[in-house]
C-alpha cells in the first residue's frame, strides 16, 4: 500500500516545479493565473502518462505494470479535466495560440475515449454487450491501429507545447520556458530511446517449437541468444516477431510456463486478431522480447513467507502459475484451480501430476470443465485457507473479475487477492 501511495504521489510531484516556477514569476490576477497553472498541470500530466507508456522495468519490480497502466489512464482523465476548466476560464489575444488549445483539447478527448473503450478495461471488462461490440469493432480497429491512434497524444502534447510558446504572459518569462521546454525535450527523448533505440539491447530468441494445446492455445518455445537472468516465476515478457509476414510486428504480453531462464515457453490462447495467426509462426523466427515483468514472485516471497497458496487460473491463464507451482510445491501449501473449457484443455495435467508426486502432499490440483461457481469454491477451499491464504487469479480480463468477486463473496479479503491485468 505505501508503495502505490509513492507512486501515485507522482500526480502531484511531477507538475510542481512548473507550477511553482510560474506562479513565482506571473503577476496576473488571481483567478486567471489559477486557469492558467490549471493548464500547466494537465499539461505535466499528459506528458507523465507518455513518459508511463514507456514501462518503465524499476516500476514494474516497485508497483506492478497494471498499476503502471492503471495511473496511465487516469492521468488522462485528469489532464482532460483540468484542460477543459482551462479552458473553459482563460483567454488567449492569438488565433493560433486559441486554435492549437482547441485542437489539442479535443483531440485528446477523441483518444481518450477511444482508448477508454478499445484499449482500457474500464468498461469492457465489466460489460458483455460492450465486450461484443468491442469484437465487433476490431475488425476495423485492430490493435496495431489503436496503438497509433493512441499515441496520437504525442501530436497533441506538441500542440499544447506550440500554444504555450505563442502567448505572450508566458513566453515572456525567459526561465519558465526554458523549464517548460526541458519537460518535453527529456519526455520525449525518453520516449523515442525506449521505443525506437533501446529495444535493440533487449533480449533476442529463435522459435524452436510452436504446438497446439488443446482447441485454442499454442504453446510457443523461444531458445533466447542469452539466459533471461532476472526472470522471476510468474512472469511475462512483451513479444515481437522479427520477419514474419505471418503476424504483425507489433508488441504483445505473454506469461512464461516455466522457470527455464535459456528457453522460454509461452502458452498463448488464441482469442484477438494478433493471436488468432499465432499459429502461422514458423520454427527459426526471430524473436525480440522486453522484460521480465511480474510482481507475483516478489509479493509471495516478502508478503506471504507461511501463508497458503491458492492459484486460480482460466485455461491458458495456467501459464505463470506453472511456474510459481514449478518454484513452490515441494515448500508450501498450495492449491491450484484450473479452469478450462473442455476436458481435452486441460494439457497440463501430466505435469501437474508430477509436480503432485513430489511435493510430498503440499500441492493440490483441482480442475474444472467451466468456470469455478461459488458453491465449488465454498467447498473446495478450507476455511483456514480462506481466512490466510494469499490468492492469486490469471485469465481472460472479464473471468478475472468474475473470480475476484466469488472470492470476496465466499470471505476472501480484498488485500489477499492478486492478479495482473493489462490494462488502464
């Protein structure tokens, strides 16, 4: 908790040095000078969430990508609120300088609200007429185009950049904007070095095997150039498949099986456009990945030393509890909950089943055809396990939710249930 407090103190740090420069050196009266730093705050925040879209690995080990996406999101949100009052309350002598504030102030809110609903899980995640519609829409707005829609924000930050520049109570303030400049000259030479440069020093593979699991689910084997030394159980990577006309070249998250730091394996259900020619990957492809990332390794090594383990995962969402499995079953008491939709999904089971046999009775597996309903989990999970146990859910982002809200229904606590969704 007193890390995500950290972490979202960053809404209030980040604009400060703007806000103060500026409010040390304007004589404008009161209320116009309160828009105007207004203007500034959302215009810190707008360039935050860019500087956030870069996942930052040291804050992902600190808070987790979700919560990283999650203040991501709501920065958006807030600079679009704060613009608006901005506004809505200031004036502005130049044409231009008024047309860039315009433009930028609704094309924000154009991406905003694509991005709430193709990128986010806000309201899709809770909807399934809106998860629909959204599968509908995809045919249109795949995920490669709402990724460039999305940084649409860069041309708009660049006009809000511009609109400053030409008022004359701001320009004239020589260190202020030389303030404001230093912002979007080290925001977006961060951006470019993690998007265009930094991804050539990050870890390469070759694909070595790509199978089918069950009706839906591929498992890829990447053999990497280098050992992945800070991979972690639990942990995903950001995919990108270098020369295959197969897929697109465009980055996607996937948890890792197992705890094999030279050849990774990613079980990977075929369910969105990207994913749906997963299986068109051919053995020899290169592969770029981005990572590790993950905190569920950490929270149960600092967290939860004695407590009981329960994994609850929907179908290929097994992946990194595999491996948490694979590191613990033969020291802690774990239960794993494997929900799959056919019989023949549950691909898995050998594996579990050694893993069983050697962990000397400390690891239970139990697997269902469809989701896990209330009553099963009231009767599977002991009352002990209940009240202490440290839970831990992967799946498809909807089931996620589903499964949070069994959990807490059957008496779980909110702070003992764990997951990793990707988005805002």
């Amino acid at each position: 908790m007193l890390r995500k407090l950290l972490f979202w103190s960053f809404t209030v740090v980040f604009p400060l040095p703007l806000v103060l420069t500026y409010d040390y050196l304007a004589t404008e009266p009161g209320p116009l000078k309160l828009y105007i730093l207004l203007g500034l705050i959302a215009y810190a925040w707008w360039l935050l969430s860019i500087l956030l879209s870069v996942r930052p690995y040291w804050l992902d080990r600190f808070v987790g990508l979700p919560s990283v996406y999650g203040l991501h999101g709501m920065l958006g949100v807030l600079a679009a609120v704060a613009a608006y009052l901005h506004r809505d309350s200031s004036y502005s002598p130049s044409p231009l300088a008024r047309d860039l504030g315009d433009w930028a102030f609704y094309g924000s809110l154009g991406v905003l609200c694509f991005s709430v609903f193709f990128m986010s899980g806000w309201l899709v995640d809770r909807s399934r007429l809106l998860l629909k519609a959204k599968g509908l829409l995809e045919v249109v707005f795949r995920r490669q185009l709402s990724v460039w829609i999305h940084r649409l924000n860069l041309v708009i930050v660049a006009m809000i950049w511009l609109h400053a520049h030409l008022l004359v109570r701001v320009n004239r303030h020589f260190e202020f904007m030389v303030l404001l400049d230093l912002y979007m000259v080290i925001v977006l030479g961060i951006y470019v070095w993690r998007k265009w440069i930094k991804p050539d020093t990050y870890l390469t593979g070759t694909v070595t095997g790509n199978d089918a699991r069950g009706g839906s689910t591929r498992r890829v084997s990447v053999d990497l150039d280098r050992r992945a030394a800070a991979l972690q159980p639990g942990d995903f990577f950001f995919l990108r498949f270098e020369g295959s006309s197969s897929v697109s070249r465009e980055w996607h998250p996937f948890s890792v099986t197992d705890d094999n730091q030279e050849t990774l394996t990613f079980t990977i259900r075929q369910h969105g456009d990207f994913t749906r020619r997963i299986s068109k990957v051919e053995k020899g492809t290169r592969v770029r990945l981005e990572g590790p990332f993950g905190r569920f390794e950490s929270i149960i090594r600092n967290r939860y030393r004695d407590a009981p383990l329960v994994f609850l995962g929907m179908g290929a969402g097994v992946a990194p509890l595999l491996s948490l499995t694979a590191a613990h079953h033969t020291t802690r008491n774990i239960h794993l909950l494997w929900a799959v939709r056919s019989p023949e999904d549950a691909y898995y089971r050998d594996v579990l089943e050694e893993y069983q046999e050697a962990s000397d009775g400390r690891l239970q597996v139990t697997t269902s055809v469809g989701r896990f309903r209330r009553e099963d989990l009231a009767g599977i999970l002991s009352t002990e396990t209940i009240s202490k146990g440290a839970f831990f859910i992967v799946g498809p982002n909807p089931a996620v939710l589903a499964n949070q809200r069994l959990l807490r229904r059957i008496g779980v606590s909110a702070r003992r249930i764990h997951q990793e969704r990707l988005t805002m």
